[in-house]
C-alpha cells in the first residue's frame, strides 16, 4: 500500500506532496469515465487507496478545476456539472473537434421540440396534457423524439388526473446544456413577455384603444 | 396576398400562428381573415395523415375566441351573450395564453442557444474500458449516495441463498406418454373406468390424460361416455378396426 502510495508521486517530481496522489487518481477517473461522476462514486473508486475524505477529493476537484478551467487555456476542462464531476473539451477547439466529429449533429431539435424540453424543465414533473396546453397544439410527436434521444424520461404518474404520465429532464440533457442542475437554467421570468410586446399585443387584441 | 405566406406558418401551431398574425405580421385583428386563417388550417388537417382531435378542438377553441374579439372591435356596442365567457373574458383567456406560449417560445430559443455554444464540449466515450461498473445515472435518481447504495446491495447479495425447491418434485408427463398408457391400458382390459385408473393422480397428470383421450377418440380408436357432467368417464377400445389402428405412439 505504502509502496503504491509513493510510486505515482514520484513521477510528478521533487516537491510534490503525498496528496497528490488524490489528485492523479481524480485525474484518471475523471478522463476514462466519460460522463460526469458524482462525489461519492469518486470516492468509492479511491477507497483502494486507504481512507480518503470528502473535502480532500472535492478541494482536489477543485484544483483540478483552477487547473483546467472552462474556455481556458488547455484543451480540455474539469467542471462541475450534472451532479458530478467530468472532464471534457474545450468549447474553443469546437473548429478542430468538428475534423473527427459532426458536433453540430449532438443536438439536432425542432423548433417544436425545444419548445417542448423548455416546457419540461421549468416545470416538471409535466403532463402531456400541459405541454399541449401551453404549446396550443398535441406534442406527442415532439415529446417521442426527446425520450429517444434521452432528454427526458417518464418521472412518475400524476396522483389526480387519471394517473398521467408526468415528464422529467434526464442528465443527459443536464450535460448537453452544460448545467450543474435545475438551478442553472435562467430563471422563467426572464423570458417573460417584456411590457412593450405585451402592450403591442393588447393593442391588437382590442384591450388598448387603437390610434386609429 | 400577404397571408398566404403565414399560412404555411400553420403547422406551428395555433399559438404560433396567431401570434403570428397579431403581433409579428403588424395586422390589424380587423384585417385578419379569419376565414383564410380555418380554411388554410382546415387544408393543413386534410393533408395529414391522422386526424389529431385534440389540436383540432384547441384550434375551434381559439379561433372562436380570436372571432369573438374581432366581433367586439367591429361593434363596440354590440348585446353581450348570456351564457359563455364575455368577449372580454375571451380575449384575456387568449392573451394569457399567447404570453404564456410566448414565454415558452423564449426559454426555447435560450435552450436552442445554450445547446450550440455547448455543442463544442465533448465527453470522450470509454471505447477501451470494460465492462461498467458504475450504475447508469438515471437509476440512481433520488439515491443521496451511490456507495451507500452499493454497499447496502453487497449486502443483501451475500444474503441471498439458492431458494429451496426439495418440495418442489420433477413431475414428468406428457400427452404421448398418456397415449401410450392408454392404449397398453386399453389392450388388458375394456371399458376401462378414467376415475378408477386416474382418479387418485395429480390435477396435471388428469388433464394431460383427457387430452390423450381427446387424440384417441379422434383417431377412432376409443369410445368415451360420461352420463354427468364431472361424473366418471367409461372407456372403450373400438376393436373392429384391428390392429392397424396401432400406429405406434
């Protein structure tokens, strides 16, 4: 045990203390995942290493967050997001990416259906029945496409309103939008009306007296 | 005319169009032709493949509303209904519900955006590892902690034993075989009585037999007779086919 402690922070040269070695396996976890890991489960993979604690691995995190920031200068970056953690690209080799991958092709939506995965995540657990309500038209078509591609799942039934199915936001749509969780997305308010549109509308709608 | 470019806009929705129309368009409530807006709709529901009802009454709804503000405008002054919501009631219904889509339509476009500028971030896939040890995400939604939850699993699985089946006995029989039986039974002695032979076997093995007895009487080689229902079953070998009837089960 000892032996392996030592063997790794060697390599990372004089100076370097034992902690490190947290660090190195947060590293490696962290790229051969492939998607964000929570706290615990990091934990759990380091636990070969003897007893670690939960500040240690997240103040680690952190490091490797300073370390490889978001759109900083390395080409890839350590966040916080989804409820874990992971390691991926850096948005700004998005034009080089683009040689190895169709990166446009990760996110392909219909107006339709973003209007749908908005509906979804301000307010879930959603009916299908409030979807069609808000959105003044039947969403079965749009809601199929985002259970295929795994944004959003069924959550639960409705406990009144003959047991409906409600709808919910996977994690992969937390990692696609780049969010840490639910209280990332901008606020509902923000895309209030603004009361100059709302005024142009009531005008035309007759509440407002017409100039004519 | 200038509508017909906003017809095609119709497949969006009745939101989309009437927000459209309203605001986007610069029309008058006065200059829409309403009857353009549900012919254009009514064409756009003929040429799907199914009649989607609930689009279709949202849509009767709202053109009804949008009809019954346009009333208004035209005659201010004109004699409320008596039943229903006022014109008033009607418009406020729809504006609400034009803001309220409005806003979705807004959160949309952030999400649209939010999605490109992420597009560039790329999770390498694992193509090498093995097999994944990690539980998928979405099962452990609502589990505060994953290694509690693995070692709470760890825990039950070395409690699990193999489940005692002693009780449970190989119990072998199939209608070929009860044919066989049957048929040896049948040679020693006719009519033979079902109760008497299998009265006393098991519920499966009964049942089994009554299918082997319904095979030999469409073959012609038994004669069966039960004078209740559920009362004893007499049978009887038809010998006057000969041996030939012996196809050897």
């Amino acid at each position: 045990m000892t032996a392996d402690k030592n063997a790794p922070s060697e390599a990372f040269g004089e100076g370097q203390v034992a902690g490190d070695i947290t660090k190195h396996d947060l590293e490696a976890l962290l790229f051969a995942a492939g998607r964000p890991v929570e706290i615990e489960s990091l934990m759990g993979c380091l636990r070969g290493r003897g007893e670690v604690q939960a500040d240690v691995v997240l103040q680690n995190l952190r490091e490797l967050e300073r370390e490889f920031p978001i759109d900083g200068p390395r080409g890839f970056e350590v966040v916080e997001v989804a409820g874990g953690w992971c390691m991926r690209t850096n948005r700004n080799a998005e034009p080089v990416l683009s040689g190895l991958f169709d990166t446009a092709e990760t996110l392909r939506l219909s107006p339709a259906a973003y209007e749908t995965l908005a509906v979804i995540a301000y307010l879930q657990p959603v009916s299908r029945r409030k979807i069609t309500e808000i959105r003044g038209v039947n969403s079965d078509s749009p809601l199929r496409t985002l259970v295929e591609r795994d944004l959003i799942v069924e959550v639960g039934r409705a406990e009144q309103t003959g047991q409906a199915v409600l709808y919910g936001t996977t994690s992969r749509f937390l990692i696609l939008f780049g969010l840490r969780t639910l209280a990332d997305l901008p606020p509902l308010e923000s895309f209030e009306v603004p009361a100059e549109e709302r005024a142009e509308l009531l005008r035309r709608l007759g509440t407002l007296s017409a100039p004519d | 005319m200038r509508l017909i470019d906003v017809e095609l806009d119709v497949y969006q929705g009745p939101f989309d169009l009437l927000f459209t129309l309203v605001l986007k368009d610069e029309v008058d409530i006065l200059e829409i032709p309403v009857f353009d807006v549900i012919l254009a709709y009514v064409e756009h529901v003929a040429a799907g493949d199914d009649a989607d009802w609930e689009s279709l009454s949202e849509f009767l709804v709202l053109i009804s509303s949008l009809l019954q503000v346009k009333v208004r405008r035209l005659l201010p002054g004109s004699i409320p209904l008596e039943d229903g919501p006022s014109a008033d009631e009607a418009r406020d219904v729809l504006v609400e519900r034009i803001l309220a889509y409005q806003q979705c339509r807004r959160a949309a476009a952030h999400l649209a955006a939010q999605a490109a500028a992420e597009a560039g971030r790329l999770l390498r896939p694992p193509d090498r590892a093995g097999r994944v040890v990690l539980a998928p995400d979405e099962s452990l939604q609502g589990i505060e902690s994953t290694a509690t939850l693995v070692d709470n699993l760890l825990v039950v699985w070395a409690r699990s034993r193999r489940p005692d089946t002693t009780h449970l006995a190989g119990l072998r029989v199939e209608v070929k075989r009860q044919i066989g039986l049957l048929r040896r039974l049948l040679r020693g002695r006719t009519p033979l009585s079902f109760n008497e032979e299998f009265g006393n076997s098991e519920p499966l093995v009964q049942a089994v037999t009554v299918l082997a007895l319904l095979n030999l009487i469409s073959k012609g080689e038994v004669k069966v007779r039960q004078r209740r229902p559920f009362g004893d079953i007499t049978i009887e070998a038809v010998a006057a086919r000969g041996e030939g009837t012996d196809d050897g089960g």
